[in-house]
C-alpha cells in the first residue's frame, strides 16, 4: 500500500462512517507501514483534498456527464486525489497522478466502467489546467464558499463577525497547516536545551515569536518516538490554550479544578505553572480519557495532576467553594482548528444549535466551585460568537457575583475587553480560540 491508497481509504472511511481524518489517517499509516517521507505525502494528500474538497468538486463537475453524487464514493475520493496532485502539487506529474488514480479505482471500485471514466475526466481536467472554469461571481458567499472550500452556512457566519476582506484572510489561514508547537516542561529542562535535545535527533527547532517556553517544530516525524518527547521534555499544545493557563494567574500552591480536561494540555500547563505544587483536579466524562491524562501526567513527571471520570454539568458538593481556579474548556464547534482538523468545516449546523445550553449548563454548575476571590476561566476552541461571547455575557447576567477580568496577552494581541479575547488564526498564527477571565468576587459563596 502506498501514499496515494492510503489516501484514499482514509477519506472513503472520513467520508462514510464521519469519524475524524486524523485519527482514521493515523490507524491507515500504522496499518500500512510507511517510512517517513511516504507518511508524509499520505498525509499531504488527505488534508490537501478536504482543505479543497468543494474546489475540486467544481472543476471536476465541469469535466464529467454525470454528477459526482452518483458515482461510488471511492471513485469520487481517487478523483480529488488525482485533480488535486495536479492543481496543487507541482513536483507529481500529471501522469503518475492519473494513472495512479486509474489503478486504485481499478482495485477498490466495483463499476468496471468506473477505471475509464476516471482517465477520462482527468486526463480532460490535465488539458484543461491553463483554461480552468471561472468560478461564478454571483455573490460573495458563493463565490467564497468555491474558492476557499467552506459551506455557505458557516461562511456566513464568518462574514457576519470579520466582514468579506477579513474572512477572506481567515479563509486562507484555515487552508494552510499549523505549526507544531511544543511546549517546553520547564520542571525537567529549558528551551534551549530542548532545542538542542530535539536538533540531536534531527528534528528543526526554533522559539516562537512571542510565546515564551515554546518552540516551532518542523521535520518531526513521529514525535512520540523522540527520547525528548518520552523523557517528558516536552509536551504539544497550541499557543492559544497556553495562553487561556496564563490569562488565568495560576501561581504554586494553588488548588485547580479542570472541568473538561482531556486530554490533558490545560491541567499540564497549570501544573507546570505551579512548579508542581498544589493540586489539579483533572476530570473528563469519558472513563477511557482518564488514562489518556495520567500517562501524559506521568510522562511529564506531574505528581500534582489527579484525573477523574465526572460530568460537568453534575453538583459535586465536596467541591462547593473549594478551588482558586476553576478551568472550563467546554465541548464546542471546534471551528477554531480547521487548520488542523479540516473536515470540521463539513459538520452540519443543526446538531450544533443545542451547544450554547451545554456550555451555560457546565459553566453554572462550575462556577459553585469557584472560593470567593477565585478565578472562574471559560475557554473554547471555536469562533462562533453564539458560542463564546454570547454565552460568557449570559453567565454574567445571571451570576453577577462574577466580573470579568481584562488581561494583557503577549505580542501584538493585546488587551481583552470585559475579560474576552477570541484568537484568530489570521490575525495571531494561533488556533481560532475564546478566553474569558471571570473573578469571583470576595465574600460570596
């Protein structure tokens, strides 16, 4: 099995069973056992395809008689594979592109007719290539929608809070791929030892602009092998969740509550923060995910970080007043991360609506933990205002014992406003991200 197929079954299963691309991705590399280079254009071509699934369906539309709709799924999916090799990625020729995607539907598709009509619509698109179809320019939405791969729903939403010269940008943003970040476990190391740790091992690291104790990584391989990464030198997480553990203040010897914690980055970062004294309470409904923390707990020496199964949305008594920080990452959109898991942009909106109300519940229940003077702090990894600033303005028209507290971030984000900043990736090369700084106020259980 190569790159191109493992490609392929990767999206067919996205598609089919609607699971996540990079955890099916990853079972698909395992499975196949590809070196590292392979690997990697494996996974080019997965996350090529989705960033422009709606573009490649276009021009693929306008080279075939019949409708995509009606074709097998693997087909469709050996198509995008091969229109995109030869619109994005200049070092494949276009033979090897096509006939690769000739063979695979030749082996996995069951029409015996589907093998030609593969060849035929690429090799039309190939002749095409410096004549493409325009994209209509009826309105922006549209247009956009085509260009940039993003339903119209969620598009609108964007313009709605960026206006159409921004979202363009956002747009963009979304279809490149994060950076790897690590961030260093100051309790074990400093950055440039890391730095040199990891260069050791031929892995490319340098210090992010402006967040300090973390590095951008390239040429990583799997990570997970690296003796840094087992040692617990080092641990990854976005640059905008470190942020939500610095806007929070937290000092050693607090008691901290993570609410929604899997799997693990906030509560590590807290722990770290905290040099390892206090205690973090690090809880996820899911039993399975209490595991996931406690190896990423252990790896990185953080005897403070005590997982648990519980639901946040259930009054512990024993908790009532109890923690100096109570962290909230709720469960979201996630339409903050599109860089790294860009199938999200294909969720459908209705099963979405009823998410604000598991965020208010979750956050009224957490905030009885909150001991009066304390720090309540609610972040997600979405951008949806509905979501993010409508439900922290809710919680504070209802608890007005809460206030939220301004914090000055790093770089050139600056100052949040009554306690709010949304990241963008546009704007801050970091996840699409809300954080809100609520303080309890003194005297009030």
């Amino acid at each position: 099995m190569d790159a191109r197929e493992v490609a392929l079954l990767t999206l067919n299963a996205c598609q089919r069973q609607g699971g996540w691309s990079d955890n099916i991705l990853k079972k698909q590399l395992a499975q196949a056992g590809l070196d590292s280079r392979d690997g990697a254009l494996a996974t080019q071509l997965c996350f090529g395809v989705l960033q422009n699934q709606l573009l490649l369906d276009f021009y693929l539309s306008n080279f075939s008689n019949l409708p995509l709709k009606r074709m097998e799924g693997k087909v469709v999916q050996a198509l995008r594979l091969g229109a995109y090799q030869m619109l994005f990625l200049t070092k494949i020729p276009h033979s090897a592109a096509v006939n690769r995607s000739v063979e695979m539907t030749r082996a996995h598709c069951k029409n015996p007719r589907a093998p030609g009509m593969v060849n035929a619509i690429l090799r039309s698109l190939e002749r095409n290539l410096d004549n493409l179809p325009t994209i209509p320019q009826r309105d922006p939405v549209s247009y956009l929608s085509v260009l940039y791969s993003t339903p119209e729903w969620l598009l609108k939403e964007f313009l709605l809070t960026l206006g159409e010269g921004e979202t363009a940008k956002l747009l963009a943003a979304n279809n490149t791929r994060a950076p790897i970040t690590a961030m260093v476990n100051t309790l074990k190391t400093t950055p440039e030892e890391l730095m040199e740790a990891l260069q050791e091992e031929g892995v490319e690291a340098q210090p992010h602009p402006w967040m300090e104790g973390c590095l951008l990584l390239s040429k990583t391989g799997d990570l997970e092998r690296r003796k840094a990464f087992q040692e617990g030198l080092f641990y990854v997480q976005d640059p905008a969740s470190r942020l939500a553990i610095q806007a929070a203040g937290v000092k050693p010897g607090m008691r901290v509550l993570d609410c929604c914690a899997a799997p693990g980055g906030k509560s590590f970062a807290a722990a770290i923060a905290m040099k390892n004294q206090g205690e973090v309470i690090s809880c996820d409904l899911h039993p399975h995910k209490k595991k996931l923390i406690q190896a990423g707990a252990d790896r990185l020496g953080l005897s403070v970080v005590t997982p648990m199964t519980a639901d946040g949305k259930v009054f512990r008594p024993e908790w009532e007043g109890a923690f100096d920080l109570v962290l909230v990452d709720a469960p979201c959109s996630g339409l903050g991360v599109i860089r790294k898991k860009p199938d999200i942009r294909y969720k459908q909106p209705e099963p979405l609506a009823g998410l604000p109300e598991i965020q208010k519940a979750i956050l009224d229940n957490a905030q009885r933990y909150v001991r009066p003077g304390g720090v309540l702090l609610y972040s997600t990894c979405t951008v949806l205002c509905r979501e993010n600033e409508q439900v922290a303005a809710d919680f504070l028209n209802h608890h007005p014992d809460f206030k939220g507290e301004d914090v000055t971030f790093p770089g050139t984000i600056g100052t949040s406003e009554g306690g709010m900043m949304t990241l963008w990736p546009h704007r801050h090369g970091t996840d699409g991200f809300f954080i809100c700084k609520l303080r309890k106020g003194e005297g009030t259980l």
